[in-house]
C-alpha cells in the first residue's frame, strides 16, 4: 500500500515538472540551436550599423532620426553607433565589424589616401548621398588678418575626432602654413583665446552656429578670411558668412569669404551579388523611399537643405544609390512632387538653368555655392 502510494507521488512530481502544452516543450538540445538561428538570421538579415560619431555631435540625432523612420521590423533596423567621431567613421567602416554605412566628411579622403596610404579608398568607399555642409568658422584676435599671419602661432583645431580636427590643420597644411595646433575646441578654445593663451580657432559646422550665435559682441575679435583658391578645388566648396548669420558682432551688410566642407552618407562599396551588398541595397532603397517623412516634422527641419541629387566633390556615388535616383525619377514622372522630389527637382532645374544662363562652364563648387544662396533667399521670402 506504502508503495502504491509512493508510485502515486512520484508520477504526480513528474507531470508537474513536465509542459502540458508541447509548443513549450523542448525536444532536444539541437532543437533550441535550430531555434535561436533562426531567430538570429531572421534579426540580422536587413539589420544595417551606422556610424555616426560622437555622442555630442550633430548627427546623432540625425541618425536616430534615419532609424525611426527606416523602422519596418525585421525588414529593415538601422543601429545608429556612438563612434570616436566623423573623422575616424572610415576606418569603422572599413574594417569593424558590423558596421555597414557610416557618416563622415569629404576630406576624409585626402587623410586616409595620403596619410594612411590607402591610394584605393575612392574605389573602396562610395557616397549614397551628400549630407549637411558645414562651413569653416576661423575665429582669431583683431590683430590676425589673414591666414598667413597665423604662421608659428597656437591654433585650437579641436579634440579628436572632431571635423575641425581633419580639416583644420589640412587647410593650413595645403597652403603651407606652419601652425602650432591645439587638441581644444567649442567653448574651452574660446576660453583660452580670450585669454591669450591661443591665436585663433577652427570650428567646423553649418551657418549660422550655434556657439556664435549665442555669444554677445566680442570686441577684438573676429572671423578670418578663407579665400576659396586651388588648393581647395577638390573636396570644397565656395562659401560666405554673413552679418545675419551673427549679427550680434558682424557689423550689417558684411561679409567674409570662407570655404564649408560636405558631410557625407557613406558606404563601402561592396559587390552586388554579396549578402552585404544586398543589405546595404535594401538600406538605400528603404531610405530613398521614406526620404520626404524626414523632410516634414516632427524631424530637424535641417533635413529640407537636403537633395538626393547633390554631387559630392572628389567621390563617387555608390551604384545602387544612382540605381534609385534613376527609378524615382521615373516612379515620379507626371505624379504629385513630394518634400524628397521637389528637393531632387528643384536642384536639377536649378543646374539646367545655369548651363542656359552660363557661356562658360561652371564648377561643381560654384554650382552648389550659388544653389545655397538661392536656398538661403528662398527660405527669407
């Protein structure tokens, strides 16, 4: 009798240990791999990294931007990456893992081709689109008024990983200008040249910015000019900062030359027929065809500067990214513009009206130079 009930309690124990619902049952180990495997292909399969930079720069958010938009499960993800910075994105791109776009700055090229050796990156490395240009911001004592007389001095070129960091010393270096360059940037630079301790300061982003924006007149102090010569033809463009980008210590009407650097969606340029190839593809054809959501708020209005069919000086586009622009400008013919095509229209009509009105050819450079100052205009009337 004891042992009837013993076989009793036993038999009891084991069906409570045991699922009654067999979808929850695992039958054997090699059941629970096949399971995770699909779960991790099906995650990673149009799952894209990229790059964005540091955790306080500008494209973060851009970036966290891209992603909400670009979300469809697990038919599209993109992971925006905190990085060491724009500067640094190429090499993420080229050789970390999981990383399939990235954003960074044309003259990257000029470091990592002439620096680092690597005469094949323009091969290696496409742009899908041009992204935000952002303008040299020289900044020094009254006493400095022109580059060359920064010659031997302290410059504040920013801390690495930095825009100002790349393109600084590159523009003092193309144009033979020895400086003395100083790893600060953003307001610790302007500390130390209000102190004494620097000449002058590189800052790299759009017009106007807002670390001048926010400052009162500095008496003693102003812009340099940059004059936009062949040195500068291959990455950069003409560009101008105007009294109403600062007005509180630009005096109105004026003006200085400076040259702005683009900023560019980046990826490297993989075969076809590859499993990366055709995940990146999916990423530029997800992107370009959610493109106006970004142009309309609740995103940066920012994102309207855009066109999809900008030229980026010195890069070539990537293949598939051409592919796209081709097939929406078809899609569209005859339909409604919207944000992402009147912003692609408009920049096409705009070079079909400079090649009527211009005998003589015009440079990319200046193309893009007076295609901002008609946006600009546009934007005030």
């Amino acid at each position: 009798m004891f042992r009837v009930a013993l076989l009793a309690l036993a038999t009891s124990l084991v069906s409570c240990l045991v699922p009654s619902n067999p979808a929850l049952a695992q039958s054997s180990p090699e059941g629970s791999a096949t399971d995770d495997n699909s779960i991790k292909f099906r995650m990673n399969q149009w799952t894209v990294g990229l790059a964005a930079g540091l955790p306080d720069g500008g494209f973060v958010r851009f970036a966290s931007e891209m992603a909400r938009t670009m979300d469809d499960g697990d038919n599209m993800r993109l992971i925006p990456m905190v990085t060491r910075g724009t500067t640094t994105n190429i090499a993420d791109l080229l050789y970390l893992r999981g990383v399939d776009v990235a954003i960074t700055y044309a003259d990257a090229f000029d470091f990592y081709s002439k620096q680092t050796g690597l005469s094949n990156i323009n091969d290696r490395v496409r742009y899908i689109m041009q992204f935000f240009i952002s303008d040299i911001h020289i900044y020094a004592r009254d006493d400095v008024k022109s580059l060359a007389d920064l010659k031997g001095q302290k410059v504040a070129v920013g801390s690495s990983g930095v825009a100002a960091a790349l393109t600084g010393p590159l523009i003092f270096k193309r144009l033979g200008i020895d400086i003395q360059a100083v790893p600060v940037g953003g307001p610790v630079a302007l500390e130390q040249l209000h102190k004494g301790q620097i000449a002058a300061m590189v800052y790299v982003a759009a017009k106007p910015s807002e670390l001048f924006t926010g400052m009162k007149p500095d008496v003693g102090f102003h812009f340099v000019p940059v004059p936009y010569t062949k040195e500068f033809a291959d990455f950069y463009y003409p560009s101008t900062i105007k009294a109403e980008d600062y007005p509180s210590f630009m005096a109105p009407g004026t003006s200085i030359d400076t040259i702005a650097v683009p900023s560019v969606l980046a990826v490297y340029n993989w075969k076809q027929a590859t499993d990366r190839g055709g995940r990146v593809n999916h990423f530029v054809e997800t992107l370009f065809t959610n493109f106006e959501r970004l142009q309309k708020p609740p995103f940066h209005p920012k994102w309207k500067d855009i066109s999809l069919a900008a030229p980026v000086p010195g890069w070539k586009r990537y293949p598939f990214a051409q592919t796209m622009l081709d097939r929406l400008k078809e899609s569209k013919a005859g339909a409604a513009p919207t944000a992402a095509d009147t912003s692609t229209a408009e920049h096409q009509r705009f070079e079909a009206f400079l090649t009527a009105q211009e005998k003589t050819p015009i440079s990319d450079a200046k193309k893009e130079q007076l295609y901002r100052q008609y946006l600009e205009w546009r934007s005030s009337h």
